[in-house]
C-alpha cells in the first residue's frame, strides 16, 4: 500500500505504521489500549489472556550454550506467556549478545522476544548497525535503556561509550520507523520496531523521573515498562501521572515476587532502579 509522506530538510518522512501492523506483540497491545480507550473493554475485571500483555525477562546463561534459557522460554509459552524480553549485559556483566539469543528462541520456539538496548557499549554508528541487522533477523520488538554503568559489573575499567541516552536513541529508532538515518537523510526501507522505554515509578527523584518519561514518550516510545513496585499508592500516582500525559501509552506492570529476605535486600540494595519498602523487607525478614 502507499505510504503518507511528510518533507524534512533532508528528506521525506514516512508516517509510522500502525502499531496494530508492526509485530505480533504491537497488535495485541494496540488491540487491548484501544478496547480500554475507547470503553469497550471492563476496566474494572478483565479476567483473561486477552485481557493482558505477559512478558518475562529471561536472559542468557553464562557461557556458550543456549538450551537453559531456550527451555525456560519453552515453558513460559506453554504457560501462556507472550513474549519473553532479554536484557542487554544486566548490572554491566558479560553475557553472550541478547540478540543472538532472541534469535534463536524466534527460531526454535516462533516465539516473540523483546530485546534489550542500551548506550552503554556501542556508539552511534554500532547502535545504528545492530538496528539494522536485527530488523533483518526479525528482531523488531525493542526496549530502550541508557544502561547500567560498567563499574557495578565484572569489569569495572571497560570503556563506557554513552554517545547518546535513551531518549536519543528512541529518536534514532524513531528516524527509522520514518524512513530516515540519525542524519535526517533517507534510507531504502522503512522499519516497523515495536519500541518500549523503562520508568521507575519509586525513584527517589520522582519529578525527574516522570519528566524524563515525558521526553522518551515524545522522542518515539510506543510503551512503557516499568521497574517492579511493591506499593500500590506508588503505582497509582504513576499510572495517573502518565495518564495526563499529551500523548499516554500503554504500560507494562513489572512483577517481581520476593522469595526471600536475602533475595529483597538485594534487590533493594545492590539492583539499579529497583526499590523494595523498608515495611516489606521487615516482613521478609521476620519469616526468613
């Protein structure tokens, strides 16, 4: 079909697809914002599959080999999750590429990924090449992060690059979905990325946090994922902070079950963005 077009200085623009017509994962999600949007689905109890958007986090094994997270991601769709999302080397360690293994999980599994990217390790022209590579394998449902430093890691003298945060680089995939390079100039083809961006709606500096929100959904973020909560008045005043956004999005709940006191104090203190509230870690605690 024809696309509509729109002139820049240094090319013409291309209106973004639909998301109902990005990636399987887009179509749902569209399907379950608009239903809630326009009043054609209860607020108050949905009860089913349908009714939601599941997405696990399961990252690579150290080493070589893919089967342990390959048979964990087996499991959650037989289980009836969506879509498992994997993150790029989380709290800076060295694991094998996120890509690699979305790949093989869409490959083995017909299953849809949401892949990790971050600024942390590449500049913009790596940036701009693994999106161009991973949109050929398929790769096309993305969450953007600015990335965890490499001090916290294994390897606290790496190089960290930081050519661009998040915002810009939900700018850049945005350029893409518009048919346009970070330069404005147009490029043969036009891509369909399916974009979330991270919040924290427990950051310490909450105004900063939305805020910044507010600039990641106006550079091109479709969605947004949030850090797990453990109090629902925080939850609330984020969802409706971000419902009197110009332009609100859907939102992912992260979940993360505590399965012990050790477990929360980790979370809570050696995790970036993670918050876990003193009255529920002494209730951890006092059962073990």
């Amino acid at each position: 079909g024809s696309s509509k077009k729109k002139k820049t200085e240094a090319g013409v623009a291309l209106v973004e697809i639909p998301l109902s017509e990005r990636t399987g994962l887009s179509a749902k999600v569209a399907r379950i914002w608009e239903g809630r949007l326009n009043g054609g689905m209860s607020k108050a109890s949905p009860t089913g599959p349908e009714d939601f958007v599941v997405s696990v986090e399961v990252n690579p094994s150290p080493g070589l080999s893919t089967d342990k997270p390959v048979s964990i991601a087996k499991m959650l769709r037989e289980g009836g999750v969506d879509v498992v999302n994997i993150a790029d080397g989380p709290r800076a360690t060295v694991r094998m590429s996120n890509t690699a293994l979305g790949e093989v999980i869409q490959r083995e599994l017909s299953m849809e990924t949401i892949i990790h990217v971050c600024c942390r390790d590449r500049n913009i022209l790596g940036l701009m090449s693994d999106l161009l590579g991973n949109y050929s394998r398929g790769l096309h449902n993305l969450v953007v992060i600015t990335g965890d430093p490499p001090k916290m890691g294994d390897f606290p003298k790496a190089t960290a690059v930081f050519d661009m945060d998040s915002v810009g680089l939900l700018k850049m995939i945005h350029g893409l979905n518009t048919g346009l390079d970070p330069a404005g100039n147009q490029f043969a083809g036009q891509a369909k990325y399916f974009c979330a961006t991270g919040a924290e709606p427990g950051a310490v500096d909450y105004e900063r946090e939305i805020r910044r929100l507010k600039e990641k959904i106006a550079a091109g973020a479709d969605m947004v994922m949030t850090q797990p909560v453990y109090d629902a008045s925080v939850m609330r005043r984020f969802l409706d902070d971000v419902a009197s956004f110009p332009k609100p999005v859907p939102i992912l709940l992260g979940l993360c079950p505590l399965v012990s006191s050790r477990n929360a104090e980790f979370l809570h203190n050696e995790v970036p963005g993670m918050s876990v509230p003193q009255n529920i870690r002494d209730r951890m605690a006092s059962v073990g």
